[in-house]
C-alpha cells in the first residue's frame, strides 16, 4: 500500500498522522485484496495512478482522502453567465 500512495501522490505519514485508524483500515483492506497481481503489475508498469478505480479495493477512501480543489475561488467570483 505505500507504494500505492506514492504513486498517487498521497502522503503516507500525514495519513498516519491525523487518521490512523484509515490508515489502519486501509492496511487491512490492501492485506486481504485478491487483486495483488494487478496492483503490483500496474505499479511496477506505473500505470497504477491512472487504472486503480478499477481494481483497488480502498479506491472510495483513497478519493476521501485526494485533496480537492479549492472552491473558495469559485465562490468569490459568482454565477456564471454562460
């Protein structure tokens, strides 16, 4: 799994940091995962970043924990017209 998050861009130790349990979880997760195979292929091609949706298991927590965009600036700016 910390391959996984490499690849991704996803600091391992600010997870652990300020949420061990997901972490935790997601260890577990990865440790019983029937698609290791393909995980390892993927990021040994590394191609994992854009094809794990597809197979990974932890991909809802690994979207939770992506940062997203930050909406202040669309909100400033107001509707849009067009």
């Amino acid at each position: 799994m910390p391959k996984m998050l490499k690849a991704l861009g996803i600091d391992e130790v600010a997870i652990k940091r300020q949420e061990p349990g997901v972490l935790h979880d997601m260890r577990r997760v990865c440790a019983l995962c029937i698609e290791k195979s393909r995980c390892n292929s993927e990021l040994e091609a590394g191609t994992a970043a854009l094809h794990h949706r597809e197979y990974c298991a932890n991909t809802y927590t690994i979207d939770s924990l992506e940062p997203k965009p930050d909406q202040t600036e669309l909100q400033l700016r107001g509707p849009c017209c067009c």
